[in-house]
C-alpha cells in the first residue's frame, strides 16, 4: 500500500513538471541593460548606425534582412542565440561577424540586444 502511494505521488510530481514547459532563459547581460535608458539607447544608436543602415529595419519592411522585433527568429531568439549569431555570423548569407568589432566589444553587443528586447512585439 506504501508503495502505492509512493508511486502515485511521483506521478503527480512529474505530470506538474512536465506540465510546467521548459525552464526559461536564465538572465542575460542584457536583460541588465533593460533597466538602464543610456545602455538601451546606446545600443539603439549602434543598431541605427550599424544594423539599420545597411540591412535590418526599425519598422517591417521588405529587404532581403529579417525584422527583428517580431517573434520570428530563424537563428534562434534566445539572448545568447542573437548574441552568438551577431558575433560569428550566419554562413551563406549577408550576415557578417561582427566578433566583439563595437567599440566598447561585448558590451555594446548586450546593449544592441537589449534595445531589442525593449522594442519586441509581445509574444505569446
């Protein structure tokens, strides 16, 4: 009867863990920056001289460049997804590495990133 009862409460454990979805994105440098108008309007100012003046867009338009304030991230939407796939480039195509070439490195990357995030559509 022990048993029993033993197996049918890790059941109910694991159907509320399972049930629960995967566990979210663990904090990223710029989720930091999210909180600091300066940083998120630094990496603004690089993604418009940067991003915006060659390829990508502030507002949807039709280029050859993804959006990139929609939900729809084809190299991945995570913080270190976008941050991996802005430093090492995506093979085959226009997108360049752009490595830690910002002139304060990683950090302006993070904060490019975090003008992202606090311009994204909701996502469901």
């Amino acid at each position: 009867m022990q048993l029993l009862k033993t197996l049918s409460l890790l059941s109910c454990i694991a159907v509320i863990l399972i049930s629960c979805g995967p566990a979210s994105e663990p904090p990223s440098k710029a989720d930091e920056y999210l909180t600091d108008a300066a940083a998120v309007q630094r990496g603004r100012s690089i993604f418009v001289g940067t991003c915006a003046g060659y390829c990508h867009r502030l507002t949807p338009e039709v280029v050859d460049a993804v959006y990139l304030f929609d939900c729809e991230w084809k190299h991945g939407g995570s913080d270190q997804a976008i941050f991996n796939t802005v430093t090492n480039g995506v093979p085959n195509t226009r997108m360049i590495g752009f490595g830690t070439n910002f002139p304060e490195g990683e950090d302006d990357l993070w904060k490019v990133i975090a003008f992202l995030k606090s311009n994204r559509a909701a996502c469901s």
